[in-house]
C-alpha cells in the first residue's frame, strides 16, 4: 500500500488543474496549428500516427494515453550494475520515471517510487519492478514539501535498507504562448516542484549516503537552449543543470557523484497534459 493520503496532494492536484484549466483557455482564444514532427524510430516495433487526440487532466495518468509508452526496454538485459543497491526515484510511477524504476531493477537495485497522486500508476510500475525480482516501495506525496520529502527518505531507508541512489525526476511542465499570461501562481507552482522538490530530496538522501552513492537529476534540453513556451520549465531545468555542477562539487569529498541528463521529447503524461489536442494528428515525440 502507499504511504500517504489523498488529503495530503489534493491540494497540488487542484493546483495544478487550476493552472492547466487556465492555459487552455488562453490557448483556445488564440488556437494556431503547428506541423506535426518526426519521429525517433529504434530496434523496436514503434506506435504508427496518427494518434489519437487526446488531452488528459493534471497530473496525467500513464494508464489513459494512447499509445502506451513505451519503457520497459524488451532488448535491454541488465548485467548487474546495481546489484543490492537501493534506489528511490521521484516521479516513478511513470514516464522516465517509470523506465528508470524497471531497468534499475533490472540491474538488481531495490526500488522507492514517488509520485504525487496517481495510484493505479505507481501500482503498475511497483509490479514492474516486482516482476524483475526486485523490492519495491511506493509513497505518495508532494516533494514541493519538505516534511514529505523527509518522510519518504525515512521510510525507504526503513523499509528497504538504506539509501545509495536518488534519482530526482519529478516534474511540472504547463506551457504558456505568451509571456504577459504566465500567472505568479504557475511559476511559483513549476519552481516548487522542479527546484525545490530536487533540493529537499538531495538534502534528505545525502544524510543516508555514504562513499559511492549518487545522485540523478533530470535535466532537459530547455535548460540549455530555452523554449518559448516553457520560459518558467526551462528557468527551472537551467537551474537544475548549476545545481548539479555545485552539488557535485560539494559532495565530491564524502564520496557521493551527482550528475545530470538532459533529454529532448518523451513521450510521457506531460504531453498530452501539457496542451489541449491540436487538430493535426498527434504523433510521437523526437
């Protein structure tokens, strides 16, 4: 069962649904199409477009996009990189998340999933992990909260053992067209989760960890080169990239790496969570 109530995120649900319901209605009063992208084809049998149209409530549930995404790596066979190491992962009930949670597991690490709200979610990806022949833990909660963040360490050390690899992933992304509509309350909601959920999570673990532990933040390409339309996202993935290189520097002596990816398009319940459906066929993410 996870730890946590629903009375504990309801909160930063209804938050963050109040941010999107916002961002949709400027959009329909200035709807634009935009030509859809190519795809990233890989060894593996990929989704055909057109996809459906589809355009999910906050925070977005893995389980309802069509096509699933797809995580589990069929080809990937883990050679035991992480073999008794305990691993908790913000933001793991899906998309990267998810994907990290399964092939961790698959290099032989127990697992802890946060995640905010979305039960059926983390309940799949637990079973994930389970079915690699792994631990796993899920605990529900909000990392924009610090007292959260404290308790979800606490309980994985726990119940799992310890604590050797955090891996902060947990994310808000809404997008806004024009700058005059971001409103102070969906940048403030975007810095809590993406800036301060890392910091608390990073300052919790690193009171468990000893020398050769490490620490994963998730990145993004906005943080390198800005999107338009993701001016508070890309501030805050920008600052994830500088907190990575100082924290680095500053755990460097106790033995503890921190480092950063940066990855472009994922198809995930940011997407279709993130803007209404356009009227051109959706099709996946580069």
């Amino acid at each position: 069962m996870p730890t946590g109530t629903k009375t504990d995120t309801s909160k930063t649900v209804q938050r963050q649904l109040r941010i999107q319901n916002k961002v949709d209605a400027d959009d329909r009063a200035k709807s634009k199409s935009k030509p859809a992208g190519a795809m990233q084809a890989g060894a593996r049998k990929y989704p055909a477009p057109p996809f459906p149209k589809q355009h999910h409530p906050k925070p977005g549930q893995e389980a309802e996009i069509k096509p699933a995404p797809l995580y589990d790596a069929p080809f990937w066979r883990g050679s035991a990189k992480l073999e008794s190491k305990i691993a908790l992962v913000t933001g793991g009930d899906s998309g990267i998340g998810r994907a990290v949670a399964v092939l961790f597991a698959r290099e032989g690490a127990d697992v802890a999933i946060v995640y905010l709200s979305e039960d059926d979610d983390a309940e799949l990806t637990k079973q994930a992990v389970e079915a690699e022949g792994r631990r796993c833990i899920i605990v529900r909660g909000d990392v924009a909260d610090r007292a959260f963040c404290r308790k979800a360490v606490a309980n994985t050390v726990k119940q799992l053992g310890g604590l050797d690899v955090l891996v902060n992933n947990a994310a808000f992304q809404v997008h806004s067209t024009d700058f005059a509509d971001l409103t102070e309350e969906h940048f403030d909601t975007t810095l809590k989760t993406n800036l301060y959920g890392y910091f608390h999570m990073a300052q919790e673990a690193v009171a468990h960890m000893k020398p050769g532990s490490a620490i994963v933040n998730t990145g993004s390409t906005t943080g390198i080169n800005g999107s338009k339309e993701l001016i508070d996202y890309s501030m805050t993935k920008g600052g994830i990239h500088a907190f990575t290189r100082a924290l680095s520097g500053n755990l460097i002596d106790k033995g503890i790496r921190v480092n950063a990816v940066a990855p472009g398009p994922v198809w995930t319940p940011l997407n279709p969570s993130e803007k209404q459906a356009s009227s051109a066929p959706t099709t996946p993410p580069s």
